[in-house]
C-alpha cells in the first residue's frame, strides 16, 4: 500500500514537471509584458503538430527540430508585432482577451497546415518502469517521466541562469519591473518583449514534444494550458520557481486524489481538483505561493 | 443636425433622470422595441428566430449578466456558462419535483439558486483579484460543470446526460413554435435589461463602479466591500442563471451539461469585450456580432466552395473560419478596444453635427 502510494505520489510529481513547463510559458510572459497569454497551450499544440508534419514529410529528427524552432521563434516574433504591439496600454482584459482570439486562429492555422489527426510523436525514450528501482523498491517509475524531468529541470536552470547571468537576462528582469523606467535608462523595450515571445515560442516547442510524445499530438494538448493555470496561482504570475513548485503540487495533489478520493464520488474529479486547490490556497495567501505581495494604497 | 438635443428642456427632476434625455433616443427606442415586437414575429422565418434571434437574446442576457460583474463591478469572471448550467438545472428539477409550478417562476427559481452559488464562488473574490481571481473563476466553472454529471439526483437519473426540457406554458399558453418563444424570451430580456439599466445607472451601480475603480478609495468613504462585491455576484448569476434556464428551455430544448462548457463561458466574456465593458448596450450588439459572425462565416465558405467549385473539404472551412473569428476578434480590439458601444457613441456625436461641418 505504501509503495503504491509512493508510487502515484512520484507519477504525480514527474507529470507535475510537465505542467511547470507549460507554466513557464505563460511566467515569461507575464513577468516582462503583463499580458496572461492564453495562447501558450496553443502554441505548445502548434509546436508538436509542426514538428510531426515535418518529421512525416521526411526531414531527419534535428532538422526538423531546427526548422521548428525557427518556426516557433517567428510565431512569437509575430505575435509580438502583429498583435501585442498595437495593444499596448490597454487594459489587462483586452490583451487576455486578444490571447484568446490568438489562441483560435493558432489552433485554425495549425490543423489548417498539418490536418487534425492524432499523431505519434517518437522522442525514442521509452515509457517502461526503470528496471533497478521496480526491482529494489517495487515502485513503477517511468523512463520517460523522468527523462521529461530531466529536460525540464535542465530548461528551467538554463532560463534561470539566463535571467540572472546575462544582459539580455537582467534588462528582461528590469522591462517586468517597471517599464517606463526601463524605457529611461535605455532598454529597448520591443526588442525586449520580441524577446521573451521568442522564448516562450522555445518553451512551448519543448513542452509541446515531450507532451506530445505522452498523450500523442491531438487537439487536446490544447487543453494543457488550462492544466497550467491552477500552477500559476498556487505558484504566482510572476516567479519562476514558483511555476516549477506550482506544477508539483499540482501534479502530485492531483493524482493522489483522483487515485484515493476519485473511487468515491464518481472519479473525473482531475479536472477540477488542481483548481479548488488553488481556490483554498488563495484564501490563504492571495499572491500566491512566491508572487510579489503588493501593498494597496490610496 | 438629425441627432440634436438643443431645444429639449427639462423642466422636472423626473425629466433629469429619465433614462433616455433626449427625444431621438425615445424614439429610436420605440421603433426598435416596436420592429422586435411586432414586425419580426409577422416576418421572420422560423430559421431566423432558432439559429439567430433567440440565442442573439438569450446570450446577450448572459453577457448583460456578466457585464454587471465584471463591466461594473470589476470582477474579472470565468464562469458565466457554469452559473447558466445551474440556473438550467435548477429549473428543470422545479418545473420536475413542484407539480404545478408556474414556468415563470421556476425559471426565477433556478436564477435564485445561481445566484446562491454565484455568492459562494463570488466569496474568493474579497481576497483575490484581477487574473487570480479569474483563474479561480474557473473552478466554478469545472466543478460546477461536474458535479452535473456526476450527481444522479440533478439529471433525475437520467443515464444518457441529455435530458429533454419539459414544454414551456405559462397560463395557460403554451409557447411551442419558434415565433412564440422568441417573444417570450424577447419579453423577459427586455424586461430584465430595463432592471440591469436602472441598477446601472442608480445606488448599486455607483457602488459596483467605486468597487471597480480602486476598492480601497470606495471603503474609504463608506461603501462595503463585502456586501457589494457579493452582490454583484449574486446579480451576475442571476441573470446568467435565468439565461441558462432560456438556453436550455427556449433554444437548444434539451437540458445536458455539456452545452454549458468553458467555450460558453468564453464566448459571453468575448461579448462583453467586443460590445464594450460596462455597457448595458455592449451586451446586446456584442451579443448579435459573436451569434452571427460564426454564421456568417459558415455560410460565405460555403458560398464561395460552391461557386468557384473548389472542394474545400469541411474540415478546412471549420479551420478557416476559427482563424477569421480569432483574426476579427484581435482586428476589433486593436482597432476599438472599448468595443462597438463607444462606436455607436462616436457615431452619435457624429450625427449631432451631420451634414455641416461645425
């Protein structure tokens, strides 16, 4: 009982990795522009559908890495200019809104290109327990869970060494604290936020494989963002590690109730239980694990 | 020169605080009122009134919901669908377990009980805001959705999930064709919008809009935050739960959950956005531009497969029209971010001057 329990708490805490990558996505962007992109879970769909349509159209495993990663650092570019730009200074809600508007024709244009069937994605990791653990402890870990883990963790130190080590890095840190007085010590604003949409584009490519290689490239992926949100509450918009702590308690949380508690209300509780979680957590500490506690004044 | 109000006088304060100053606007009004009344339901074909003007009405009812929560209140919401699925539900087990009870007040009955579970939903929003509280919004939204298909009790233990709506009749009448029950539900919106306008514009709205602008300032001078952000709520889901009692009843007749998913939620947030946040009117023309744009789409692929005999597989056509309604709805907010009210409002002071140029 106890190993299962492990068990599932470990699952839980690999896919967990998976979610923060997701959430990382949508962090970047909201630390250095304040927009909430909810069209992060659509490009993490258009980046796996692009790297499968190339991959069936014949093009080895790197090139066809490359040629998306291309792909995906125009999208944001794109984004950035065509949409983003025109939208500066209005309100929060509109710019979530045009995400939104955003996120549809993304999904339009990517079943457009590369038709909507499910595919496979094949990263050649296999999805089998590790040998010696099943073996010493009884308890099932997945390969290729942890492989995911692996890269993610490896993605979220690079960013993290990336904001904190590099010029690029600190000026994205000072356009998230105060635009107005980046703008004044000479920060390029624009080039900054074409920036981070380049990177988030980069994000939703890795995050965008390794689901894809999971839960296969379909339309669902789409519907990882809203797997995403909760993450970002219970960790804060603004943080980094936030995101990543975020998305293990998610993943944890929510494969232990719907494995112990599920059985007894009907099951399918997955979909809602990461976001009560976080609804209780907030009546707690409303900005979140590790958001920056505003002060309100008059 | 034809919109002017130059030479009207108010001569009482009732004149002062009519909610229509000025005569051109009486009149417009009245003429609308008058076509929607009376000359739509002599004309129009039944596809007109179930593809197009009954859930033009019903969602533009929803979004007024909405508008009032977060339009006036300034709470950023999720949800809406959720609290419509209730008020559906709601109804449907009144109409069910109370022989006898008059559909106008079941549909009242299920708007209650949104209500009762927009304020539990609602109770977040005294710690959280802005985005937090819209992603906590969405709880609402998934648990609600849920617990519909998961509790036997709501569904009556009906295996499938789809239930069918029970005939509407009131006193007597029953309202069956399409014809009569776009005039049903075009009576209970108007009547409700006129309720949602006169809020708006009196106590609880003034309120609803310190809250929005900056809470601390409005408790500072007096206003409760608690009670006013709750009621908003509770105003919010009423409506939305009494346009979720005429969606199932009115338009799709069947009462399932499905039909209030978190694509619902969105298209009424994009309403008010579109019609303009925090507009009475916003409602209404964002309401007919998310109803008929898709339509539109539909059938202009349609048209131009057919007459250039391209072949377009549907699937393409499904494709293409979610780029343009994604690309149309980024074009409007870039291009009028405060939605087709403010156009309609620049029009009119365009109108005050027209034809001369000063």
């Amino acid at each position: 009982m106890i190993q299962f329990v492990f068990e599932v708490a470990i699952g839980g805490l690999l896919s967990g990795v998976m979610y923060s990558l997701v959430a990382l996505g949508f962090v970047l962007i909201y630390k250095a522009s304040g927009v909430f992109n909810f069209a992060q879970g659509s490009l993490v769909f258009f980046a796996a559908l692009t790297f499968v349509g190339l991959t069936e159209h014949g093009l080895s495993f790197g090139v066809a890495l490359v040629v998306t990663l291309v792909v995906m650092v125009i999208a944001g570019l794109l984004i950035e200019r065509l949409v983003l730009r025109p939208l500066v200074n209005q309100p929060q809600i509109s710019l979530f809104m045009a995400t939104i508007g955003l996120s549809f024709f993304i999904e339009g244009l990517a079943q457009l290109a590369w038709g909507a069937n499910v595919r496979g994605l094949d990263l050649g990791i296999q999805d089998e327990p590790i040998a010696w653990i099943a073996d010493g402890t009884g308890i099932n870990i997945s390969k290729f869970d942890l492989m995911a883990a692996a890269i993610a963790a490896v993605l979220v130190t690079a960013l993290g060494l990336f904001f904190s080590r590099t010029r690029i890095g600190r000026a994205l840190r000072a356009v998230a604290d105060d635009h107005q007085a980046a703008l004044a010590v000479g920060i390029p604003l624009q080039q900054i936020w074409g920036i981070v949409w380049a990177v988030a584009g980069f994000v939703a490519l890795v995050a965008g494989m390794l689901w894809g290689a999971r839960n296969g490239v379909q339309f669902a992926l789409t519907f990882v963002a809203l797997k995403a949100l909760p993450v970002l509450i219970l960790g804060g918009f603004e943080s980094i590690a936030g995101a990543i702590v975020g998305g293990l308690i998610v993943g944890c949380t929510e494969k232990l109730a719907e494995v112990f508690i599920g059985p007894h209300v009907g099951g399918g509780i997955e979909g809602w239980f990461p976001y009560v979680l976080a609804l209780v957590f907030l009546l707690v500490r409303p900005e979140g694990l590790f958001g920056e506690k505003i002060i309100r004044r008059i | 020169m034809l919109y002017r109000e130059a030479g009207q006088f108010k001569s009482s304060y009732a004149a002062d605080s009519a909610i229509l100053p000025i005569r051109q606007d009486r009149i417009g009004l009245a003429i609308i009122l008058a076509v929607a009344f009376v000359v739509i339901p002599l004309t129009a074909s039944p596809y007109l009134f179930s593809a197009i003007l009954i859930p033009t009405l019903i969602l533009a009812l929803a979004a007024l919901g909405l508008n009032i929560l977060t339009g006036y209140a300034g709470q950023l919401s999720l949800g809406a669908a959720a609290f419509m699925a209730v008020g559906a539900f709601a109804s449907y087990n009144f109409v069910l377990r109370i022989p006898g009870i008059p559909l106008l007040l079941a549909f009242a009955g299920g708007g209650v009980m949104a209500a009762a579970v927009g304020i539990v939903f609602g109770l977040p929003s005294l710690r959280i805001r802005g985005f937090y509280l819209a992603v906590a919004t969405l709880a609402a939204q998934f648990f609600i959705v849920w617990c519909l298909t998961k509790i036997g009790w709501i569904t009556n233990y009906n295996p499938s999930g789809v239930i069918t709506a029970q005939r509407m009749q009131i006193a007597g009448i029953t309202f069956d064709t399409p014809a009569e029950k776009y005039l049903l539900v075009l009576t209970i919106v108007t009547l409700m919008a006129l309720a949602a306008k006169n809020m708006a514009r009196g106590n609880i709205g003034r309120q609803w809009m310190a809250i929005r602008d900056m809470d601390v300032a409005a408790e500072v001078i007096g206003i409760r935050p608690m009670r006013v952000k709750l009621l908003a709520f509770a105003v919010s889901s009423f409506y939305c739960g009494v346009a979720g009692a005429l969606f199932a009843y009115a338009y799709l007749g069947t009462v399932e959950p499905e039909a209030y998913s978190l694509d619902l939620s969105f298209r009424i947030l994009f309403m008010i956005i579109i019609g303009g946040v925090g507009t009475v009117l916003g409602a209404f023309l964002g309401s007919a531009f998310i109803v008929v744009v898709p339509i539109f789409l539909s059938i202009s692929v349609e048209f131009l497969d057919n007459s250039l005999h391209l072949g377009v597989p549907s699937s393409v056509g499904s494709n293409l029209q979610l780029m343009v309604f994604g690309g149309l709805i980024i074009f409007f907010l870039i291009v009028e971010p405060f939605g087709l009210a403010r156009i309609w409002q620049i029009t009119k002071e365009k109108l005050r001057l027209w034809p001369f140029p000063h």
